[in-house]
C-alpha cells in the first residue's frame, strides 16, 4: 500500500505524458547523434585557434581528472556543445510553439548529417579548426529563449540568466558572439512588431548591459583593437562595408514587409524569426563569398558564417515539416496514426506518436548509410590531428588577451574598471525599472 501511495503520489506531482514524449523525442535526437557520430569519437580533430578562454582554461582542469589530455579535452567539448545545440533546439522551439513536433523537427533536421547541416558542423569543428565557434553555437537557442522569454513577460531571472548565456557565449568564442547578437536582433525586432515597444527596449538594453558586465574583464580596449585587425575582424568589416549600400534600399523594404505579415501575429512568430535569420545569413554569405578574393590573404578559413546559416536552413525546413505534417495528420487516417490529437495547455492539438519517432530514425539512418562519407572524414581528422595547435598554446601565442602573461595591466585596469561601472549601471536600471514595472 505504502508503494501504491507512492506511486500515485509520484504521478500526481506532474509526471504526465507529455513529459514523456520530451524525454522519448531529446532521447532519439541524442541517440541519433551519438550513433553517426561514433566513429569519430576516437579520433578526435583540433579545437582550432582559441580566442576566448572558458575552453583553454578548463580543459588543463579536466585533462587532470580524465583520462584524456588537454586538446582531447577541448575536442569532446565541441562534442558536447553540438549535442546541446540539438537538445536547446528542441527546448527553444517546444516553449515557442507549445509542441513537441517543431522541435522535433528543426532538431532532426539540424542533426542530419548533410552538407549544410551537422556534417558542414563536423567539418568545420574537427577538420577545418573552428571548434570553439561550433561549441558555442549550441549555446545559441538557450540564450535565444530566455531573451524572448524575459522580453515578454520582465521576469529578472530569465533576463539574467540570457545575459549570462551572452557572456558565456563571448568567452567561448568572440566570433560566435558576434553572430549571437545578429540573431537577438532579429528576435528584439520580432517582440517589437507584437508590441510594448518602450518596455522591451528597456529590458533589452538591460540583457545588454549586464552582459557586458559579463565580458569587459576580457574584452578588454587593447583585446577589442586586436580582434578588430585579425582575419575574422577584417572580415566582418570587408562584409559589412558591403552590405552598408545595399541595406539603404533592401533593409526598410523588407522592415515594412515583416511588419505588415507579422503585426500583432505572436502564432506567426516562429516563422518570422526563421525567416529573419534566413535571409540575413543569405545575404552574409553571400556577400562573403563575393568579396572572397578581397579577404583571402586574411582569413584562413573561408565562409565562417556556413555554420549559421545551416541552423537557419534547419528552422525553415523544421517548420516547414511541421505545417505539413499538420495537414497530414489532419486529412488522413495514417497522419492521425504518427500525430495524434492532444490536449496541450488547454487546447487541442497534434502530437508525436512512437510510430513518428521510428520512421524520421529509419529516414535518418538511411541518410547516414548512403550520404556520410565517413572514411573520407576520419582520413581528414587524421591528417590534422597531429598538428593541430594544442590548447596550452594558448596561453603563448594569445598573450595580450590574457591575463595571466598579459604585461599591459593598464589595459587590464581599463577592462575591469568597465566591468565594475556595468555592474553598477546594470543594478541602477533594474532598481529604476522595478519602481516602473519594466522588469
């Protein structure tokens, strides 16, 4: 009887199905990359040129505790940032929708391993060098859903926790950083077409502030000049220098575009945030694969924004899998079977059956059987894991961003000197903005 109470107690408490259906769907996307990805768990690529220090400061830590030395360390860290990209997929979209089955989707889809999607992310993580940028992308979704989530509804936990993921992002990576911010604007913009314009830029600067608060420490004014002139920082000024001219004109008209689809449309908010990411990395990727020839002296690894634009691939395809499979479900007797009806917060809608989840496995394995050109992988990690540049390097060839051999403590100074008037700044916004309701 005593297990009986238990039991009832347990399932009382909020074990219901659709809980289960969470696990069963982030238990098949993880499963589904750990099966393509394993045989090259051995044989783990470089991390790549680090430019940011969470990776080269934890994984001399880690290396001490595993069996496993320091730039294996950084490699299963990339590994593990791609799987939690797939699982925040997943996440971000479920709490956006309300359902399973976009998630669903956009995850499935942006672990398909194809070119464009997680096989261009293996590439470029193991073979081309750009780990730490892939690491922090899995980030992206996180950030994403608690900057949306605090936007909407002021709670000053979600702000903070979204300004903690933009730090984090940044000491990971500054290149990923800066892609980050793109898609938070887009996502500011999306909240602002819904309304409470003043309130949500007040929040958003918030987010901002507070994230540099973060990030000052380390980006540091002689940091900032550093990465300014290196190969990603010409690139990004090349990129935008020109795109300048061609937003004057393509910029207001795709503005009023958006506005006057998506006004006041919160449903259509998935699809807007996916469009906006979409065309804002068609266009960078565009423009940099013009102005290669311009950039090609500087950059060591071309078309850096790839990785971006395949999560942008990854959403629309998502969505686009999900209106269909809606019509499916709803027009005939086999959708009903893999989407059934059901009652999600209060209203009626379709879910995923286990039927669903066999069938999208079969279809990935099928792409994985005919599509992985999984020796030709592993010969390239091969070929670059011997020489490429070990985590401990870091701390050498990257002097002047760290603190530790850094010999310009006024730069230092400057640095933490602006973390502190962040702060500071940061706890003045949120005192006014409690007295005003904004937060």
């Amino acid at each position: 009887m005593i297990k009986l109470d238990l039991i009832k107690r347990f399932f009382s408490q909020g074990l219901k199905l659709q809980s289960i259906v969470d696990v069963l769907c982030m238990g098949f996307l993880i499963s589904f990359n750990l099966v393509w990805l394993w045989p090259f768990l051995r044989e783990v690529g470089n991390a790549g040129s680090l430019s940011a220090p969470v990776i080269p400061a934890f994984a001399p830590i880690l290396s001490r505790v595993l069996p496993i030395n320091e730039c294996q360390v950084a490699a299963y860290v990339v590994l593990f940032g791609q799987l939690l990209g797939v699982v925040a997929f997943y996440l971000f979209l479920k709490e956006l929708t309300g359902r399973s089955l976009p998630g669903l989707m956009v995850s499935f889809f942006y672990s398909l391993p194809v070119k464009l999607l997680a096989l261009d992310r293996l590439r470029f993580a193991w073979v081309h060098g750009d780990g730490a940028h892939i690491a922090a992308l899995g980030l992206f979704p996180f950030v994403c859903y608690f900057l949306l989530t605090f936007l909407k509804r002021g709670r000053i936990t979600y702000g903070f926790v979204s300004s903690l993921g933009i730090a984090l992002v940044g000491l990971v990576n500054a290149f990923a950083l800066f892609n980050l911010l793109l898609f938070l604007l887009v996502i500011f913009f999306s909240e602002l077409i819904l309304g409470q314009t003043k309130v949500k830029t007040a929040r958003f600067l918030v987010i901002l502030l507070f994230a540099w608060g973060f990030l000052s420490f380390w980006y540091t004014p002689g940091t900032i000049w550093e990465l300014i002139n290196s190969g990603q920082g010409r690139l990004i000024i090349s990129l935008f220098g020109r795109l300048l001219p061609l937003s004057f004109f393509v910029g207001p008209i795709l503005l009023v575009f958006a506005y006057l689809i998506f006004e006041s449309r919160e449903s259509l908010q998935p699809i807007a945030l996916a469009l906006g990411f979409l065309v804002i990395y068609l266009f960078l990727n565009l423009v940099e694969y013009l102005a290669y020839a311009d950039i090609e002296r500087y950059v060591l690894l071309p078309r850096r924004f790839l990785p971006e634009l395949g999560l942008s691939i990854a959403l629309i395809l998502g969505i686009a899998a999900t209106i269909s499979l809606d019509a499916l479900g709803a027009l005939s007797k086999f959708g009903k079977l893999i989407l059934p009806k059901d009652e999600m917060a209060g209203e009626e809608k379709r879910g995923v059956s286990f039927l669903f989840l066999i069938l999208i496995w079969l279809v990935g394995m099928a792409f994985v059987y005919f599509f992985l050109p999984t020796e030709l992988i592993l010969a390239d990690i091969r070929m670059v894991k011997s020489t490429g540049p070990c985590v401990g390097d870091f701390w050498l060839t990257h002097g002047q961003l760290c603190l530790r051999n850094c010999t310009n403590w006024l730069d230092n100074c400057v640095g933490f000197g602006m973390t502190a008037m962040s702060f500071v700044f940061m706890f003045v916004l949120v005192f006014l903005g409690a007295k005003r309701g904004l937060t």
